[in-house]
C-alpha cells in the first residue's frame, strides 16, 4: 500500500463474506499474512446498506471508511488490503457495493453446515441479549411469524430483525448462488469450514495463491476465542442469560478491557433441534452441493446427539 491508502485501497480491494469461520479463524489467519491488511476495526460492514443498525461504526462516505479503516497501512506496502464484515453475503446490496467501489475485487466465501450455523448464530444472539427466545427450535420456527412482525424480540434495539430471521440468515446455498451470478468465477474462492479445520495449512496455502502472495511456509494455526462447552444445559442458559451478559458487559467496560480471556459458554444441539432444523435447511445443503460439486450429504445425515457446539465458528 504505497501512496494513498484511498487509492491503495481500491486497487487491491479483498473482501470476505460469509458468517461463519470467516468471523473468527479465517480473519485471524488471513491477518498474519505477510503484506496483507485488515481493517481496524475487522468488521466495518460499510458495504452492508440494506442492513441498518448491524454496525455500530458509521462512515459518512468511502473517504471516511478507507482514513478510518485503513488509515493504519499508510505509506506501507501491500499485495491485498481486505475486510471480514461478516453479514455481506447475507446482504443483498453489499456485493454489489463493493464492486461499485472496486470492480476488480476478490471474494473469499467460507462456508459451514448452515445446521449448524444457525444454531451457533443463535446461540451468540442469546448471548448477547438479541434473542429471547431461548429455545433454538422454537426461535427457528419464529421465522414466519417475525416476517410478519410477531415476536420481536423486546431487547432488539435498532439490531436488524433481518439477523434473527435463522432459516434466512443461514440460507448458505441461496446467498452463495447469488454471489455467484454476480462475481466472475476467478475472483471468487469458496473454502470449506471442514477444510479448513482439517487441512489449515493447505487451505491457507490456498487463500494465498488466490491472493497472489507469496507462501512464508506458515506451520503454526493457533486457534482463537474458542468457546467453552458446557454439558449442563441449564448452566448454559444460566451464563447466556440477559441478565449476566448485560453485567458482564458492564464490568468490562468499567476495567476498560474487551474480553474476560474465556469465549461464550456453549451449549449442544438436541435431536429435536436438530430434527427441525434439517427441515428447514435441506434444500440449502443440496444447493450447496450443486454449487460446490461436493458430497455434504453428510451434513443432514443422522447422528448422535453429543458434539453439537453451539458457540463455535459463527
């Protein structure tokens, strides 16, 4: 990034889109990359105009955005300059936003078993006081019913209802078909969340050659803001409750620190949640499958119970 960061911003525009890993363990990947840079902070979600209220942060215009975002790289050099705003491949104006500002623009999409994701994306919701609904099977089956303006959520504030909608939040197979038909097929990199957790240095190696930067033979993945898997269900609930995360957030604000060093308390996805949410997300996973040409059949395939993580990966 040598000149202005505006002009630099632009010609090596990266974007990542997609909520899952993306949010987490991508970004933190893709910021280690040497002559790479990341927003500050990670998700601005400028581009993200149909959304109101996902972000705290407003930029008046693109100026703004690039000094406020990437103001930091000035004077520096680059081979890719990205962001991680997670809700752009859900947003249906962010894509094209985005190559308005930069029609060369690359895209990395990462993608999860939307089962899944909707119950992880729940559970954070709960989390954070969006959702009061605490029941996933019942807060997926709200879906409808919010569409038609029933059961808000009493403590939604100006947080987009678009998010808490899970069977249209998580439609992974929709919003990837989408992209695709606005995206040339060479600026577009689809990694997999499987893949990623199976073969992190193969996929990095990836996401590097799409980003024409040269590999620094990186080994070491360390994993970040892991969730706590918790067996007792009720404690769990207990620890997402309203009540304590509103006083957590309070003390950290007092002790002027982000984070307590533990991730969200997660809880496991029983077989009636898991039941209700294959029925909704099935066509999504055979899109997917179409799209991808892999076999995910696996995805809405029966299974045990135990292993349902609730807090990873969204």
């Amino acid at each position: 990034m040598n000149g202005s960061s505006s002009e630099c911003t632009r010609q090596t525009s990266l974007s990542l889109v997609g909520r899952s890993v993306v949010q987490r363990r991508l970004p933190s990947i893709c910021r280690n990359i040497r002559r790479y840079s990341c927003p500050r902070p990670k998700e601005p979600h400028f581009f993200v105009t149909d959304l109101p209220g996902i972000s705290k942060q407003i930029y008046a215009d693109e100026g703004e955005y690039i000094n406020a975002c990437f103001g930091h790289g000035e004077g520096r050099s680059y081979r890719a300059v990205g962001e991680a705003s997670v809700w752009q491949l859900y947003s249906r104006d962010a894509v094209g936003n985005i190559l308005r500002f930069n029609p060369a623009a690359r895209f990395i999409v990462c993608v999860r078993n939307p089962i899944d994701m909707a119950f992880s994306l729940h559970g954070q919701h709960v989390f954070f006081g969006k959702e009061d609904i605490q029941d996933f099977r019942l807060a997926l089956q709200a879906s409808a019913d919010r569409r038609r303006g029933l059961k808000k959520p009493k403590h939604l504030g100006e947080y987009p209802l678009e998010c808490i909608l899970y069977d249209q939040a998580c439609s992974l197979g929709t919003q990837l078909e989408r992209l695709m038909g606005q995206v040339d097929p060479g600026r577009l990199l689809v990694v997999g969340n499987d893949d990623l957790g199976k073969d992190t240095r193969g996929t990095y190696e990836r996401v590097l050659q799409f980003l024409d930067v040269p590999s620094d033979d990186r080994r070491h993945f360390p994993r970040v803001n892991e969730t706590r898997r918790i067996g007792n269900r009720f404690l769990a609930d207990t620890l997402r409750s309203r009540v304590v995360v509103r006083s957590a957030i309070e003390v950290k604000k007092v002790l002027q620190i982000r984070t307590f060093g533990f991730g969200r308390p997660s809880t496991q996805m029983t077989v009636s949640e898991r039941k209700v949410a294959e029925e909704v997300f099935c066509d999504e996973v055979k899109t997917l499958q179409r799209l991808l040409g892999c076999d995910l059949e696996h995805w809405i395939a029966p299974r045990t119970p135990l292993g349902y993580n609730s807090g990873s990966g969204v």
